[in-house]
C-alpha cells in the first residue's frame, strides 16, 4: 500500500516515514500544499496522512480541493482516497472543521504509532470495501494487522514486499493490474524497481501459495480470480 506524507517538520516526516516503510507500506513524503497537490496529481496513492500547519497554506485547503468533484479532464485525485489528518491541533472545533471539509479521521500529536496504524488499516479496509479485518480466499487467511499469511492453517513466510502484492490483487479480485499499476502501489519515488521486480514477486508468491493463485493475462497483467466466477 502507497502512502503520501504531507508534513514540512522534517523528523516528524522522517519518523513516520521510516516506522510506516519497516511496517510494509511504501511511503512519500511532501512538505508544502502545491508539492502534494502535484503528487496526488500524478501517483495513486491509498492513504493521505495530512498536517494542517504548511508553509504555503492550509492542509484544510488541500483537502477540500481532492474531495471536490473533478470537473475537468486530466490526471486528478482519486476524491475517495482516504485522508487522515495528523495535527497538534487537540481543540473540539479543529476536529470538527476537518472532518466537515472531508477527512475521514482525525489524530492529534503526539500519537501512538500502532494506534495510527490501526486508524489506517481501518481507513484502507472501509476504502476496499471489507467490513471483516481478515481476508479469505479459498484456504488462504491474510491479516493484514498482523502482516500473516495462513493457507490451510500453516503459517507462510512472505516478504513485505510479497505480502503487499498479494493484498493488492486479493482486494482487487477480478480485476486485471498492469505490471505499471503494481509498480505505482508498491514502490515510492525513492526506491529503485527492476524492470522485472513485480514478475520476481509474483513468481515468489506463486512457488509459496500455489501456481494457480495468480493468473496472467498476457501483455496485460495480473489478477486473482473472484471464488464466485468459474
């Protein structure tokens, strides 16, 4: 899962940063409203973790300019992107104002870092649609709390890297990803992606959880198939 940081107090954005990349998550970082409107512009990314405080303006003002209907052709935010706004802002009225411009949750520093990780679990599985925290598939349980993988009651060992590739095309079920759209989920600005990274993955998931889990439309992509198609 991508996430994009918008925060301009430097140890604040590399803590979060470096705790949410040593979690699974790929992480961006931006500290000014027009870097970010400019990120949300040009990469998918599943969760905003937004500060109000910026230099060039209100983080309210980036909020309320992704959740507007876009009314033009081009690259545009997803409206529907979970945003979550981290501010020392503690008084009723703030909470209030940012949930009303839009935001879907509200955390005042300092914070606990595995609460702030379960506040965006939730966000991302309210965005995927799931109600359950686990997902099912055939004899596969994944947890995405606990980062585990279960298949026919046997733990399996998958890399961070396996393990959000995996979650991806679960959530996605029946629908064909590009090798692109992968990369764009799994990778941040800072990290180097081989030209075959996602088939590596791919292949280490297959040999791990069985051949037909991931099937491949050739020149087009990967998906997992929905249990309910035959």
């Amino acid at each position: 899962m991508r996430i994009l940081v918008v925060e301009d107090d430097a140890g604040i954005a590399v803590g979060l940063r470096t705790n949410l990349q040593q979690r699974g998550y790929a992480v961006d970082v931006c500290g000014t409203l027009a870097s970010a409107w400019a990120a949300l512009r040009s990469e998918p990314f599943d969760l905003v973790l937004l500060d109000l405080g910026l230099p060039d303006g209100e983080g309210g003002r980036l909020l309320e300019r992704v959740r507007q209907s876009p009314s033009a052709a081009g690259s545009l935010p997803d409206t529907l992107t979970p945003i979550l706004i981290l501010t020392a802002r503690d008084q009723v009225a703030d909470r209030i104002s940012g949930l009303n411009l839009g935001a879907d949750d509200y955390l005042v520093k300092p914070f606990d870092l595995d609460e702030l990780e379960a506040r965006m679990r939730a966000l991302l599985r309210r965005a995927a649609g799931r109600a359950h925290p686990l997902l099912a598939h055939g004899d596969l349980v994944i947890d995405p709390a606990a980062h585990s993988v279960l298949r026919a009651g046997q733990p399996v060992e998958l890399t961070p890297r396996e393990f959000a590739l995996l979650l991806l095309l679960l959530e996605s079920r029946g629908r064909v990803l590009s090798r692109q759209q992968l990369e764009a989920r799994l990778y941040s600005w800072d990290d180097g992606v081989g030209s075959n990274a996602v088939e590596v993955h791919v292949h280490h998931v297959r040999r791990k959880l069985g051949e037909s889990l991931i099937q491949t439309v050739r020149g087009v992509g990967y998906f997992i198939p929905r249990e309910d198609l035959p």
